[in-house]
C-alpha cells in the first residue's frame, strides 16, 4: 500500500492506494467522521498528526477503504497530471554511516563492528520534482542514494527481535552531502553537522509503502543515476546492518517517534552532482524519486 500526498485543486490531499489507485484518504476519513483528528496540522506534517492517533495503521486503511467501496461514493482521485508532495517533514532523520562494505572502501574506511550514525534536520526534506539548491561556493556536493524507514509510533530501547513492530514502512532517500566541506570540517576536527543539513539535502518520496507491500527486501536494487547515467546500484541484501539492527542500536538513546526516518546507508558509486543535473534514485517496489540540481 502507497501513503502519499498530493496538490489536488490547490489542496494538499493525503492519498493512499491498495492498487486500485489513489483514494482521497483525507476527504474519506472525514466522511467517516475523523475530521478533528486530522484538522489543524501543517499540511507537510499532516501524517505524522495522523501516525499519532493510529489512522495510518494498514489494517485501520484497509478497513475504511473496505467501507468506500460499498458506501456508493467516490473518493478516488485523478492524479495522472499531479506529481506527489513530500510525503511528510521529518520529525529527524537519522542517518546510518559505512553500512555498505563497498561504499566503506570508497572512503578508505573499515566496515563498523556496531552501527554509526548522525542526524539531518527537517529543513533538508524536500519532496520528489523540487530541486536541490547548491549553495555558490561550498565546492564539490555528492548524491547518495538510500533506503529511507518510516518510524510509525514511539520506541525506546527496543529489541532486534520486536524493532519492526514500530515500522510503518518505506520511502526513498538522497543524502546529499555536501563532501568538500564535509572534509575541510573533519580535517579542522569539527562536526560536519553542516555538510549534510543544509536546505534541500533530502529529499524523499515519492511516497511511503507500507511494510506488507515491500518486504522482504531481500532481491530488492537501489539504483542512482544522474542524467541517465547509472552511478550506484545495489542489492538491499548487502546492508551490513539490517533494519532491526540499526533500530536496536539507534534507540537505545535515541527515542524515535512517529514521523522519524532513518536513511540506511548507501551503495558504492556516490558522485558530484551540479547545477543542471537531474538525479534519480528508484529502489524495487517503491518507485522513482527524481529531483532536478540548482544553483543557489
């Protein structure tokens, strides 16, 4: 099942598909009678608002698609000529380090023996279409293509074994990163906080799947291409650290929340990108997330 959003006669609408296309979820909930449960969030925060009061929950989606479908009403949408919204402005990203072994030697590391990561801030998220804007002299920028996880409901010090209990789904992720700074700050023994959270540096989408529609992700290939041409391409087989893993590890000081994303690593072949580019992630049984380069 797809959650997405979409900019349907000048209304940002919350949509979801079962595979019989996108149903106006928004307008169906609140026929249902759920309107204040939904009211009163900012629309790129919408989601999360309804993650909170469980009406994103598969089996709660299905059961009021169920009712639509013998109601006699209509609240399937045409969106053939809208592209998909940012799904959702991330509460935080968390971000996993070196968690591909061929990536780890690109940057002449080792592969971890227990997971590392870092944080981006919701001012990075941008959505499918819109453009990543390369500030004017921060030097070299690179793609890096990944797996994004879409927390569903609080979770603290969680188990391997119960971790995916607290998982809504999938989306697609590009950790752009700003790489010339990144390594002048690491060099000068600073934070490179700053090379990965600058505006537009993830975007994500097009869209979350749901876990029932996605896993297992085993067979499943990340690719990135730049203009057409391929750059990275892996198997989601070769995370060193599975999802379960990198959620044990992250919240056991961490407490994740709905809304939260975690970015699981990315592939070898990450790359410059520059003004003028287009670039594209697309992930099996997610889709394409594409978003054009601009000077900034």
């Amino acid at each position: 099942m797809k959650i997405a959003r979409f900019l349907i006669g000048g209304r940002p609408t919350v949509a979801v598909d079962d595979g019989a296309g996108f149903t106006d979820y928004g307008a169906l909930l609140e026929s249902r009678g759920y309107k204040s449960e939904i009211a009163g969030a900012e629309p790129d925060r919408r989601l999360i608002r309804m993650l909170r009061r469980g009406l994103l929950d598969p089996q709660f989606i299905r059961e009021q698609l169920e009712w639509a479908r013998h109601s006699g009403r209509n609240f399937l949408l045409d969106t053939g000529k809208s592209a998909p919204l940012l799904p959702l402005r991330p509460t935080k990203i968390i971000c996993m380090a070196r968690n591909w072994a061929a990536h780890a030697r690109e940057g002449g590391h080792p592969l971890p023996d227990q997971p590392i990561f870092f944080a981006k801030t919701d001012n990075c998220a941008i959505g499918s279409g819109e453009a990543i804007a390369i500030p004017e002299g921060i030097g070299r920028v690179d793609h890096e293509g990944e797996l994004g996880v879409v927390i569903a409901r609080r979770v603290s010090r969680v188990s391997a074994v119960e971790a995916m209990n607290s998982v809504l789904g999938y989306t697609i992720i590009n950790d752009v990163t700003a790489r010339e700074f990144q390594r002048r700050l690491a060099g000068e023994g600073f934070p490179w906080f700053q090379a990965k959270s600058l505006d537009s540096f993830a975007p994500l989408g097009p869209w979350i799947v749901t876990r029932d529609a996605m896993e297992p992700l085993e067979g499943k290939r990340i690719r990135v291409t730049v203009n057409g041409e391929l750059r990275q391409d892996g198997l989601l087989d070769d995370l060193h650290f599975k999802v379960p893993q990198i959620l044990e590890a992250i919240s056991r000081h961490i407490t994740m929340i709905p809304g939260d994303i975690i970015a699981t690593g990315t592939p070898s072949g990450v790359g410059p990108i520059k003004a003028g580019d287009e670039v594209a992630v697309e992930i099996d049984g997610i889709g394409r997330l594409v978003n054009p380069v601009a000077a900034k």
